[in-house]
C-alpha cells in the first residue's frame, strides 16, 4: 500500500498545484503555504474551504434561484403562484446564496482588505508588488 | 490458647520474682555474713558463709522447680477443662456422592517408554514370532537400555569421544566428493511435433456443452475506500499529473486554456460568436405556441423575455431553457390557475369568440 500513499501524495500535490498554481508561481510567497505539515485539504483554511463550497453551490443553484425569485417577487401572476415561489425559494439551501459568498485573500484567507482584481489581500497584494510579480503595478509617485 | 499465654506469663513473672527474691536473699545474706564477720574469725567466717549460700541456693531452686511443677500441673488442668472434643453446634454436612469408578490400571505400566511404543513392541511381537511374550519383553529390555542411556547422557555434560570422533572422520574422509564437475543431466525426452494442417477443420469436441459456468459473485465489498483508491490507482497509471507548475502551464496551453495576448473577452467563445444577435433579442416566438395571448401570464412572460433579451452573458440554448422551464411549471399549475382565473377555462366555454 505505499504504492498507493505515495500516489495519493502526488495527487494530493498535484490538485493542490491545480488550485493553487496562482500562489506557486509567485516565489516571493512560499512561505505562507506550509508544504511540508500533513494537510486534510489544500485551502489555508477551514473558512477558506466553506466559502468554496458555498461559491460551488452558488453556480448549481443559480438557475433555479432566479426563477423562484422572480416568480416570488412579482405583483402580476395571482398570489397562489407567487406563494408556490417563495416556497421554491426557501426549499433552496441556504449557502446556495449570493450574499453570504465572502470575497477572501486566495493565499491568506483574509476576508477583509482585498484588493478585487488580484483576490488578494492587502499585505500580500503589496508585498508581491514589491518583489515586482504583479504586472503593470507600480509604486506610486506623484 | 489464650489461657496458655497467660500461664507463660505468669510462669515468666514468677519466675523473674524468684530471681529478684534470690539477689534480695543474695544481698542479704552478704550483709548477714558482712555484719557476722565482724565478729567471727576468718576461716569460720569463709566456711560458714560457704555453706549458708550453698543452703540458700538448693532452698530457692527447689522452691522455684515446685512453683514451675504446680504451674505446669494447672495449665494441663485448665486445658482438659476446656471444650468437648465434638462439637455441639449442627453444622451442614455435604452429601456424600459416589465417586465415578476409576478405571482399572494396567499392571504392565512402564514409565521409561512410552505408551505408544509399548502398543507397537506388542503388535510387533504377535505378528512375528511365536514365543511372543519372550520377544516382548527383550525388546522392552532393549528399549529401557536406551532410554536410560539418554537419561544419563542428559544428565551429564557432553564429553566429545575421540574414538567416535576419528572414525566419524575417517568415514567422512571415505565420502568426499572428486573434484570433477557434475555431469549434465540427460537432456528430457522431446515429444514428436505435432502436425496441425488445420485447426478449424476438426469437429468440436464438446467438453464444455454442459458446463455451468458460474457467475462471479459479484457481491458488494464493503471498502468503498479501498476502491476509490484503487480505481485512482489506475488511473494514474494510465494518465500522468505534472509533476511541476511548469509542466501543468505547457499543458493548459497547448490545451488553449490559457489566455492569449492581446486579452480577448470572447476568447473561447467562438461558436456563440456565430450565433445572430436576433435570436438573443427576438424571442417572442418562443411564447407563441403555448402562451396565452391575454392575461397575467402573458404579463409575466413578456416581462422575462424582456429580461432576457438585454441579458448578454446567456447563451441562446440557456435562454430557450429558461423560457422552456415557466412553460412546464405553468402547465403543472394549470388548475390553480384556471381556479385563480389567471388562464381563460376552455372546456367551460361552448363557441370561440372572436375578440380572443
């Protein structure tokens, strides 16, 4: 079976690299990423994990979300069709929704202080702009 | 016991009461004698004190021996006094249960061999010879001889027996092997080749007609985990992650899933790019077959495909789909609507009017 572990370590390692190929290609942040703890998964963190999954079912709900919504929150159709909506809408789960997806840093996990473009926060954002690996950035001068 | 212990002590204190009583008497008469001497000659006075410590001594040992004797007597008294040599108490007696009967033993028990070897001498014994009983018992003789042999042997650490051991060598000496090399073994037997002009052209021999073959039990392991890991095993072997970040950027590129430079936003999307933008905007036509001309759920409709018509992010096929998808809910609510009064009831209505 060390066949096998050894297998499961490249894996691992290998869809690590695959979600996180962003923050490897950066050398600058190498040590924010521990690669030498054992891992259950790959992101920074647990919270990191949920809005993942939350963000994941946001997509496979999404259709069905817009179609209760509108047939909810209309005065046209006749209240009984409505009621029948707001019931669709709250068969739904509750992570499936847009407002508690929570824009975090990709590296750090930090959900406040991100800089939109880049999902990262800010202290990451400035120290990569420094080592010169985000384009286009610049210090500014004036 | 208790009784006893008593009588010891007392015999204990007795006793230290008569070695007090013979230094008191000691002391005394060393004082008589002194005060006696003072008066008296000297070889008077030495005899006279003699004599009267000789007295004095039997005087105390004997009263001390008739002391211990009547202690002694009393303690054997008090012991015979004591409890009935039977108990008075009616105690629970156990039943009294035969015992199972032992089996009868064998007069011929020999503890030097082993029983089995005692079953075999005797077989060997009745089949061989006539004089059975003679032949038994030397072989017995002989086998008790080796046993005690190994007895001794056991017992005694190993002396090495230089005779033994020079002819054990010589021997060997004899048995040495030559120094040539073993001979090739004779080569196996070849079969004749087998002439086979056509393989198709015999009949079937039919070994297999009536065979059964089993299914195999294709019953549900319970490793659900071991599987998976399994089935990643596999493929794995088959497929081949990159090993770096270098080698999954080759790969993503050559798969174009990389952005091209100058940033295009439809990159990708080359197949929507040849859809018109009429069939984005224009999807009226969708409507026509099922919905209602009038009425709340027309309001509602045009309402979503307006809607959909400024939404640029859709694909044709999603929107179609949207649309698709409120023609089913509203066909599965057909009755609440027809109750609500949302869709004109057909059925009910005998002649087309024709204002709808």
């Amino acid at each position: 079976m060390a066949s096998t572990t050894t297998m499961s370590k490249l894996l691992n390692f290998s869809s690590f690299l695959l979600q996180n190929t962003a923050q490897l290609l950066r050398n600058g942040m190498t040590n924010a990423i521990k690669l030498n703890q054992p891992v259950r998964n790959n992101w920074t963190d647990w919270r990191m994990m949920k809005d993942n999954r939350r963000r994941k079912l946001l997509v496979q709900y999404a259709p069905e979300r817009v179609r209760a919504k509108a047939l909810k929150k209309n005065d046209v159709l006749p209240p009984e069709i409505t009621e029948i909506g707001a019931k669709m809408l709250a068969d739904i789960p509750r992570d499936a929704s847009l407002t508690r997806v929570r824009n975090r840093c990709a590296i750090t996990s930090r959900p406040r202080g991100i800089v939109t473009r880049w999902r990262l926060s800010r202290i990451v954002w400035r120290s990569l702009a420094d080592y010169n690996k985000l384009s286009g950035v610049q210090r500014a001068m004036w | 016991m208790a009784t006893s212990i008593r009588n010891t002590k007392m015999l204990l204190r007795r006793a230290f009461s008569v070695k007090r009583n013979e230094t008191l008497a000691r002391n005394l008469c060393f004082t008589r004698t002194l005060n006696a001497n003072e008066d008296q000659d000297d070889s008077k006075k030495v005899v006279a004190e003699k004599k009267n410590k000789a007295e004095l001594r039997e005087a105390k040992q004997k009263e001390a021996k008739a002391k211990l004797n009547m202690l002694l007597e009393s303690m054997s008294k008090t012991t015979s006094k004591a409890f009935p040599s039977e108990s008075t108490l009616s105690l629970a007696t156990p039943k009294i249960r035969a015992k199972p009967a032992k089996p009868v033993k064998r007069t011929a028990v020999n503890t030097k061999i082993e029983p089995e070897m005692l079953q075999a001498v005797e077989d060997v014994s009745n089949m061989l010879s006539k004089e059975k009983e003679a032949s038994k018992n030397s072989l017995i003789a002989k086998l008790e001889a080796v046993a005690d042999e190994s007895e001794r042997a056991r017992l005694e650490p190993f002396k090495p027996n230089k005779q033994k051991t020079e002819d054990l060598n010589s021997l060997l000496n004899t048995l040495k092997v030559d120094g040539k090399k073993p001979k090739n073994k004779p080569p196996a037997p070849k079969l004749a080749p087998v002439k086979v002009e056509d393989i198709y052209g015999a009949q079937p021999s039919g070994i297999f007609s009536k065979a059964h073959f089993k299914e195999e039990s294709s019953a549900v392991s319970g490793l659900a985990t071991w599987d998976m890991l399994y089935e990643r095993e596999l493929e794995l072997a088959v497929t081949h992650p990159p090993a770096n970040g270098f080698q999954q950027m080759i790969r993503w590129t050559k798969q174009g899933k990389v952005w091209q430079f100058p940033i295009d936003n439809e990159q990708g999307l080359d197949e929507e790019a040849q859809v018109g933008f009429h069939e984005h905007v224009f999807l009226e036509p969708h409507l026509k077959p099922w919905c209602p001309r009038r009425g709340p759920v027309r309001h509602f409709m045009e309402l979503v495909v307006v809607g959909l018509s400024k939404n640029p992010y859709l694909t044709v096929a999603q929107k179609k789909e949207h649309i698709n998808w409120f023609r089913d809910f509203f066909e599965a609510k057909r009755s609440i609507l027809i109750d609500t009064g949302a869709i004109p009831d057909i059925t009910t209505k005998s002649s087309p009017s024709i204002s709808t």
